[in-house]
C-alpha cells in the first residue's frame, strides 16, 4: 500500500476548497470513513470530498468515475454519489480529488442485509439498469474484471493456496469446483456492457435490512456481466440469489451464471485473505469482511450440484 505523505486533515480540506472551490469552503467539514483507496470527508449535509490516501490507482479511478458517472447516474434506480467539481494536484496536496454528491447509509459489511426480497429486488433493478450496452471508448476493468474468466485461474490458484495453507478454508476442493466449473463455461458473446465490477459489502450502504445506495464507481468498466452477477451470492443472504436472478433482466443464461458463480468464488477469497489474515495490504485485516467472505463460499458450494 501506498499511503500519502500528507495528512488529511479537516483544515486541509478546507484549504483545498478555499483554492479551487471556494463558494464550498464555509461547509462544515468532518470525517466521514477511511476506505481502501479513497478518504471520504462529509461536506456540510449534501456533499462528500473524496481524497486518495492509499494506492497509486486511486488517482485514475477517481478521474475514472467523475468522467463516466454523471451521465450513468441518471438512470441508476438506487443512490450513488454523483461527481460535482474535480480537484486537480496543487502544492496543498499533489493528487486529484472530487467533490460528489452525500449518499446517506451505512456500509453492509457493517449493517448486513436481513430483508431478502427487498435487497433481491433492489441489487436486480440496480444491475439492470446499469449493464447497458458500453461505447467503445469505455474504460477495461482491472484485475480481469469484464473479461475471461478463465484468464484468471492463475491468480484464483495463487489465492485458494495462500487460504489454504493459513487453513482458512475449510473444504477448498470444493472451492476449486466451483471455479473449474466456472472457467469451463462459455465466454460472454454479447455486447460489452457497462458494469461496476466491485460489488462487495463495503460498496454497498444499507438502511432498515435493504439496500439504500452504492458508492465507489472507481471500478466503472465495460464487459461481461457475470462479474457483476457475482454479488447475488457475495452481498445477499441465504437463499436469495434466486430471487435475485429471477429479478434481473434480460433472465441470465445458464454459462453466464456458471462465470458469476466463479467470479463470486474468487471475489470471496479475496475478502477472507484480507479480512482474516491482513494479506494484500492492510496489516492486521479488514475485519469486517471475513464474514461475508465465508458466508459465500457457503453458499457456493452447498449449491454447486443444482
């Protein structure tokens, strides 16, 4: 991880309006999280100041979502916090950063999802809304995201070994089931559709049990929607990824459905590496997000023969 030089202050984000913005400078200013990438800064009761303290991609993923989002935002059936001013490097901090708008809510990785129906409905009418087809110019995914699946077996391969050996997963044949099923299955031959590619628990906000919003479009790209598919399994509880499917339009075909399985496989051991054990980069772990990673790996393998 890399980590900014600069400490971000509640002054300092002051100063950096009062330089670019100044008609946002009397707001009130108060931390609002510390995420993976980003710091976001609440901004007086509407607004939000996102600043990159960690990862050198920070920088491109911010100017990523204030190109792309505003004109996706519009048809978007849930919150999502929209970019209103773009702040370039100065001398007061040498990174950009963006002014979006607040999106009220707290993070499910912290308040999990209890009422199914409603969060099936809501994630399935978010996902289609959103996978329409991309233009040309539309940015690649990171990580593989959008693309082959099985362009990824070396990277699962490397990730299930490391889960094993700390003996973090308990059946992990299983678990290499579920991807080699997956990577067997057919590429997408459709369009390259627009997607958000990092579904998880802390992009999601939740209130009274539902969905109520999805922040951190830094992984906007174009592609293959089983990616996004992935999130019926890592994001909703128990038995509710077939309400999910049968929700979400056009009705995904049976190979599509065999790639999210594995996306949801591969996105699940990310979140019990870095939740249980600290790996890739955050010493001592996200604890949060060990839970929903084991949760579905669950759920994954007690449905793989249906």
């Amino acid at each position: 991880m890399t980590h900014t030089e600069i400490e971000i202050t509640a002054e300092l984000v002051r100063d950096l309006l009062r330089d670019q913005h100044p008609d946002l400078a009397d707001y009130p200013v108060r931390l609002g999280a510390r995420g993976w990438d980003n710091q976001l800064w609440r901004l007086g009761d509407d607004l939000a100041v996102r600043l990159p303290w960690a990862t050198q991609d920070a920088d491109e993923l911010l100017r990523k979502e204030h190109t792309w989002l505003p004109a996706l935002a519009p048809r978007l059936p849930l919150p999502v916090p929209v970019p209103q001013r773009l702040g370039e490097p100065s001398a007061l901090f040498p990174r950009p950063w963006i002014v979006t708008t607040w999106v009220p809510g707290e993070p499910a990785d912290r308040a999990p999802i209890t009422r199914a129906e409603e969060a099936a409905d809501a994630l399935a009418a978010f996902l289609t809304a959103l996978h329409q087809p991309a233009p040309d110019e539309a940015p690649a995914g990171r990580f593989g995201r959008g693309g082959s699946l099985a362009d990824c077996s070396a990277g699962f391969a490397k990730q299930l070994a490391e889960a094993t050996e700390m003996g973090l997963i308990p059946d992990p044949d299983a678990v290499r089931a579920v991807w080699d099923d997956a990577a067997a299955a057919p590429d997408w031959a459709g369009p390259a559709l627009w997607l958000y590619s990092d579904l998880h628990s802390a992009n999601i906000l939740t209130a009274d049990g539902t969905i109520c919003g999805v922040i951190d479009f830094g992984d906007l790209c174009a592609g293959d929607p089983a990616c996004d598919l992935a999130a019926a399994w890592i994001l909703l509880p128990d038995g509710a990824a077939d309400l999910f499917h049968a929700a979400y339009r056009p009705a995904p075909d049976a190979a599509t459905l065999r790639r999210a399985r594995g996306w949801a496989a591969g996105q699940a051991l990310a979140h019990i590496l870095i939740g249980d054990a600290g790996v890739h980069g955050r010493p001592g772990g996200k604890p949060t997000w060990g839970p929903p990673g084991h949760a579905a790996l669950r759920r994954l393998i007690a449905t793989a023969h249906r």
